[in-house]
C-alpha cells in the first residue's frame, strides 16, 4: 500500500474528517505522520472478510507491528473497506475506527440534547 496518487485526495478527506468528525489522526494509517511507504504483510481471512496487516516503512526499516490493519469484505464484485483496526489499548473503544465514530456520534448526541 503506497501513497501514490492518493495523497493529495487523503489529506482533502482526512480534513473533512477532522473537521466533521472531530479526529486528530489519520483513520486510514493510524498516524499523525506518514511513512516514507507501507507494506502489506499477513492478510488473514476471517468469516467472509480479510484483515490485512500494514506497516510504515521510517527511515528504511519496516515497523515491528502492524500500523493499522483494515478490514475489508467482497461485495458486488468489489473489495470494500469495512473498518479500520489499530490493536488492543486500555480503552477498548479506541481499537478500531467504528467503534471510535460511534462513540464520537453518542458524545455529540449528548451534546446537542443539552
């Protein structure tokens, strides 16, 4: 997985995002930085989805542990993403990107019933 050719739409979206959403990362690398480049290592198939590990690349060298691994699903003859994992935390609900948002949507929901 490289940044070619996305980059200038990645960072269009990902500061739609900040800006609607509220994050302060980059949901789809799990970073603030971006690598030099990513590498795709283990995919492993898990019912019908497939959890593909990806790693930055700094300075040369491959990171240790995965970055983020995204989930993605076969639909309608299309790979699709279906979510974006980033490892256990001791706030569970920081482990992915849907369970981030949909806490983030419960806080705003609390907010605007004030």
């Amino acid at each position: 997985m490289a940044n070619h050719g996305f980059s200038r739409h990645r960072e269009w979206r990902l500061d739609e995002v900040k800006e609607h959403v509220g994050l302060d990362f980059d949901p789809f690398l799990n970073a603030q930085d971006i690598a030099e480049r990513y590498l795709v290592g283990k995919i492993t198939p898990k019912r019908d989805h497939y959890w593909d590990e990806v790693f930055g690349v700094w300075g040369g060298q491959k990171n240790s542990n995965p970055d983020v691994v995204p989930e993605l699903a076969f639909e309608n003859g299309q790979r699709i993403f279906t979510n974006f994992h980033y490892g256990k935390t001791d706030i569970p609900v920081n482990e992915n990107l849907v369970s981030i948002l949909r806490q983030l949507n419960k806080n705003d929901r609390r907010e605007n019933a004030k």
